[in-house]
C-alpha cells in the first residue's frame, strides 16, 4: 500500500512539473527580449546585477546583491557596485562614471545570442575598462565580463536587461 502511494506522489509531482511554462516560453519573455536588444542597440539601458562570480586565487566566490547597476545613456556610463559586493574598497571604485563611453554591438551567435562591447575610457587607470555583454534569447537576462583594459578579467556578474528612458 506505501509502494502504491510513493508511485502515485511521484507522478503527481512529475505531472505538475510538466505543466509549468518555462519563462522562456511565455510571451512576455519575448516581449522582455525585445525591449532589451532594443536599450542595447539604442545605447539607453541599465542592468541590474544580481549574481558576481569574483575570481579568487582558489576558485571564484560567488556573491548576491541587489543594489549594483550597470547604466548607459548615450555615451554616460556610470557603474554601481554595492559596498557588501567588494568589502574595503574605496567609495570611488564602487562608483564608476565616464561621460564617452561607447556602446557597439558586436556578434550575434549561432544559438541566438546577442553580445554588445561597452569600453569606459576613463581618465584615471581604474575608469578603463571593458565590459563584453552577452544578452540571452527568450528575456531580457545577461552575463556581463569585466575586463581590465589589457584584457585581465576582473569580474563576471549576471543580470538583467531593462530600457532607460533619456533624461
């Protein structure tokens, strides 16, 4: 009778897991999609982080927040990281602005893909850097690299993709 039980739990759940809809095919994920490739290619758009892989010397820490932001409009950048995401930096390196910075579009991949450089051109030597943006298809998720500009990577985060209305 246990047996009988276990076997009727276990397709239950199989039949409620078959019948969620995926994200990825709803309509408002293509609809998310959209509007995301749209702010990238317009150059009016903000991400916002909510995952960072730092590299570490033994493996990569992974790290959660809220607060941090990548923003573009027009050739004003400006990057916000939260304090908790790199503990004892100074305030000016958790905050990054450069007013010609440039947004191009760069590939599209096989699987569909979108990937987009943005380079902040900064005065000082910690304002130089690159950032390799790859939008998924199917939302408006990213995975965003950051590289120094001899093409050390300092960081990866994931995000999303969300249009910037101009100022």
């Amino acid at each position: 009778m246990k047996r009988i039980g276990q076997i009727f739990l276990l397709v239950c759940v199989l039949t409620g897991m078959l019948s969620c809809k995926s994200v990825k095919d709803t309509p408002n994920a293509s609809a998310l999609y959209t509007q995301a490739l749209q702010a990238l290619k317009e150059r009016s758009f903000v991400i916002e982080a909510y995952q960072f892989f730092i590299p570490k010397k033994k493996g990569t820490e992974i790290k959660y927040s809220t607060g941090s932001s990548l923003l573009l409009t027009d050739s004003i950048c400006k990057v916000q990281y939260e304090p908790t995401v790199f503990p004892g930096r100074p305030f000016f390196h958790l905050n990054l602005q450069d007013p010609h910075a440039t947004c191009t579009h760069h590939q599209t991949r096989k699987n569909g893909e979108q990937e987009f450089i943005l380079k902040m051109d900064g005065g000082q030597e910690y304002l130089r850097h690159t950032y390799l943006i790859t939008l998924y298809p199917g939302g408006n998720e990213c995975f965003v690299r950051q590289q120094t500009r001899d093409g050390k990577e300092e960081l990866t985060f994931k995000g999303r993709v969300f249009f910037r209305e101009k100022p």
